[in-house]
C-alpha cells in the first residue's frame, strides 16, 4: 500500500511542474504534504517492525465496514462529474455532484444545502474572486 501511495504521489508531483509556476504552488504544497504523511505512515511500520519483529497484516481489519455500493457509487458520481464538469462549467456541475454525492449517501437534506451552499461560496470567494483562477465554463455557458 505505501509504494502504491509513494507512486500516486510521484505521479502528481510529476503532473504539477509541468504546470505553469503560478498555478503550481498550492497542488505543489498538497502532494509534498501527501508525500510527507505517506513517508511518517512508513516510518511508524518500520519502527513497529524494530519493535516487534512482526508485520501487520491490518487489511481485513481495515476493510472490515466496507460498503461496495457506497463506494462504488461515488466513483460513479466522480465519473460523471468529469464528463459534466467539461459540459456544464466547474460551478454547475460541482452543485449537481454535491447534491447527488450526499443525497445518494443519505445525508440530511438541510446539511446537503447548506455544506453545498458554503462550499461553493468559499471556493467563489477564495479561486474566482481573490486569486482569479479561471474555472471551466464548459460548453453550454462558454
């Protein structure tokens, strides 16, 4: 699982100096803070093993409450939202795959509004208002 985790993260940091040096600080700063808790995670095994002299084989223990229709079903509202996203815009199609994420998880109508609400305004706020981060308009509005 870590040298999966190491290669995600070796591959965004590869993705991220390719973009333009303005637009990479802050996808920059999150995989080097991934690649960090990835590298504290390795550590703790080691020194477990130095302790102990065993491997853990925690993955059952893991995995144990995993709900496949839940997960599988977000990574279907990801799916769709990518295709979206290119369609409708980053705002409209970010509503849309709040709403349905979280009504599909049974989230209680009040918070999926309100989380949706402020989430959107913060990211108005903090990527279109202050940094001016041009977000996909996608084909129907652009």
């Amino acid at each position: 699982v870590i040298a999966v985790l190491y290669l995600v993260g070796i591959a965004f940091l590869v993705m991220t100096l390719k973009l333009p040096t303005g637009a990479m600080r802050y996808p920059l700063f999150l995989t080097v803070v991934f690649l960090a808790l990835v590298s504290i995670y390795l550590i703790q095994q080691v020194l477990h093993y130095i302790k102990t002299r065993e491997i853990v084989d925690d993955l059952k223990q893991k995995f144990q409450d995993f709900q496949a229709v839940q997960f599988f079903g977000v990574c279907a509202f990801c799916v769709i939202y990518l295709i979206l996203i290119q369609k409708l815009g980053y705002y409209l199609s970010s509503v849309l795959f709040m709403l349905g994420c979280m009504l599909f998880l049974r989230v209680k109508p009040l918070f999926v509004v309100l989380s949706t609400a402020i989430l959107m305004g913060i990211i108005y706020g903090v990527f279109t208002v202050f940094l001016k981060v041009p977000l996909p308009v996608g084909l129907i509005f652009g």
